[in-house]
C-alpha cells in the first residue's frame, strides 16, 4: 500500500515565530503517527526554523517553490542546492504560481528535474480552472500537464514524486470535487497517464493527493478512495486543531 502523506501548505502566511509555535503544537500531537506521513510547509523565512522544531520526528519539511539554477546572478530565487540537506520535499508548479508568476510546464519541468537532481522529492500540482472544468476538458488538462511535469523523467525518478490533483476552483472556496469524481480524475488523467508514459508499476507507486479546500469535515470521504493517498491542504493546515485532525483522518486508509 502506498504510504498516505498529508502535506500543509502554509503559502504565505506565518512569520517565522508564528511557524515555530504552529510547527510545535503539530509536532506534539502527531509525533506517534507512524502510519501517515506528515510534511509542513512554511514560507522560506521559516524553513530553517521550522526544521529545528521538527529535526528529530518523523514529520517532513518542503518548501513551495524553487529556481532551477544552482546559483547565479537571480535576485530574490531561491535554488535547489540552498534546499538540499534542510528540506525533503518542494512543492512546483502550484496553480498560484502557474497564475500569478508565470510558470509554465516547461519550467516546472525543469524544476523537476533540477530537484530530484539535489535529492528532493517534487510534490508536483496539478488541476484545471472553472472554465476548463465546465467545458468537460478537466481529462485532457490535467493529463497534459503531466505529461508536461514528468518529460525526460526516468521511471526511477517518477516513482518517487508526489502529485497533488488540485482542481483550481476548489483552492481557498470552500467548494470541492466530490471524492468519486476527484477519485477518477486521478485515475484517468494522472494514473492511465503514467502507465502510457511508463508502466503500471509506476502508475501504481506514484503517490496522489488531493487538495482544494480539504478540511476535518470532508477529510475521511477523500482518504476513503482507493486512488487518493493524501491531501495538500491550505487554509486548514494553518491551525494546529484542524490540521491534526486532517491528519487523523487519512487512518481511515488502515480501518
Ligand atoms: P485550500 O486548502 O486553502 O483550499 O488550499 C489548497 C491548496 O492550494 C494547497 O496547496
């Protein structure tokens, strides 16, 4: 069975003393929970902080964006040798950054690869907006951009990545894909996707999250389908409460 993995992406919020205190209440409640991976994800400032908190559980740090150089004369980027060694995971191409920084497949690619190069585990997002939803396109995006993300990945590379199916009128509005739909458009766009790309070893061992206003309410009926082994989840990963219990609720996977 693959491991269930519960990510929180804090996106821009918590200052670095915020992220300290958050990071340590998530810390004492679920540091037993051996059955569910549990990744936080602070903003940069905090990343080093939060580590510090964290450096002895088995709760996994990921930042939420990088470059793909090395380094170089970037101002303000941050790249995948500053990460290597302080975090585990790094989310790319997050709809935010597809739709407010310009990112393209063709860049999240390159992030890939530059970031399995330095030894992290991409946690790449995907996930079709209202529009393409409504035209009944969400399939044919969504496969796109996976074929997109993993181009020129070894299946040994692939295997590892997490991709998180998050459809992008589901972030931040309270609505949601039903779990049977989000369930099947991970089987049909991401899942028969990898099989045609690789095969069905990797189609089966890449780990698949939902994400797109999850919360303690509705997180049991996601963790309940077969396809879906986490969530990636903004708004209630902020607070300890709700962000344990989310992480509770993927033990439905082993009932
Ligand atoms: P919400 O859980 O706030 O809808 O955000 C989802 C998300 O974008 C996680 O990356």
């Amino acid at each position: 069975m693959r491991k269930p993995i519960i990510a929180g992406n804090w996106k821009m919020f918590k200052t670095s003393a915020e992220a300290v205190l958050l990071a340590r209440e998530v810390r004492e409640a679920v540091a037993d929970l051996g059955q569910v991976e549990v990744v936080l994800c602070p903003p940069f400032t905090a990343l080093a902080a939060v580590e510090g908190i964290i450096a002895d559980s088995k709760i996994g740090l990921g930042a939420q964006n990088m470059f793909w150089e090395e380094q170089g004369a970037f101002t303000g980027e941050i790249s995948p040798l500053m990460l290597q060694g302080l975090c585990d995971y790094v989310i790319l191409g997050h709809s935010e950054r597809r739709q407010y920084f310009g990112e393209t497949d063709e860049t999240v690619n390159k992030k890939m690869k530059a970031a399995l190069f330095h030894k992290l585990i991409p946690i790449v997002c995907v996930g079709e907006n209202l529009a393409q939803n409504e035209a009944g396109e969400t399939e044919a995006f969504v496969g796109s951009q996976i074929k997109g993300a993993f181009a020129g990945l070894s299946a040994e590379q692939a295997t590892k990545i997490v991709v998180a199916y998050e459809p992008i009128w589901a972030i931040g509005t309270g609505k949601t894909a039903t779990p049977e739909q989000a369930n099947r458009i991970i089987v049909a766009s991401i899942r028969q996707v990898l099989a045609e790309l690789y095969d069905n070893n990797v189609a089966e061992t890449v780990r698949v999250q939902y994400g797109g206003s999850v919360n303690p309410g509705n997180v049991e009926g996601f963790m309940g389908q077969p396809d879906i082994d986490g969530a990636l989840v903004g708004g209630a990963s902020l607070k300890a409460d709700s962000f344990v219990t989310l992480v509770k609720g993927a033990l439905v996977k082993f009932r």
